[in-house]
C-alpha cells in the first residue's frame, strides 16, 4: 500500500534525528527532505498543513491517498485526524514512537 515514505526535517532537530534514527533501525526507507536544502518543499507543506514544527511526515499511497503526520503541539491535538483535501489527511501524534507506530502500519502492508 506504501508508494513513498518522506520525513520533513530540520538541520540540528534533535526529534528528527531521533526519528530517523528509529526508522534506520528497522530498515524503514524513506526520503529525507531537510529544509536547509530542500525549502520550496518545506514551505508546501507547511502551507498545506499549516504545521510549521519540525519532523513532518508524508505517507504517499499507491491509491494516491496521502497521510502527513506529525507530532500534536498541545494535549487536546493528541490523536485528531483533519482532512486537507479529498486526498490528504493530517494526523496529530503524541510522540515519535506513535509517528512510527503508525508508519510501520503502511510500511508492513
């Protein structure tokens, strides 16, 4: 069901790292899109979004059904689905391990 596995991040981000860090761990591929270097593509998702905090995850279907996730900025965030457009959602998760929770559903499909 997975198309493409991209992970938002910023220069220094230690969340990020960490992120990564798991994910290398379980031999999970992904494209890394550091804003330092890729901007434009940052900028787009966050002004898709509206998320401007740092790591961002994409998960592009072969269905062509996006889900973005990232971590809830506030308690009551924690969990809540918002429908971007027809096909994206966005996806509030509570830590890192639940970003990769979530991921390694798509990835194991």
């Amino acid at each position: 069901m997975l198309k493409k596995l991209y992970i938002y991040t910023l220069k220094g981000c230690e969340v990020c790292e960490n992120l990564k860090s798991k994910l290398n761990s379980m031999n999970i591929i992904y494209t890394e899109l550091c804003c330092f270097d890729f901007g434009k593509k940052c900028d787009d998702i966050e002004n898709q979004t509206g998320i401007d905090y740092y790591p961002i995850v994409n998960i592009e279907t072969i269905n062509n059904n996006n889900t973005v996730l990232c971590l809830a900025s506030t308690h009551e965030e924690i969990e809540k689905t918002k429908q971007i457009n027809p096909s994206t959602k966005l996806i509030y998760k509570h830590s890192i391990n639940g970003l990769v929770d979530y991921i390694k559903i798509y990835y194991n499909d």
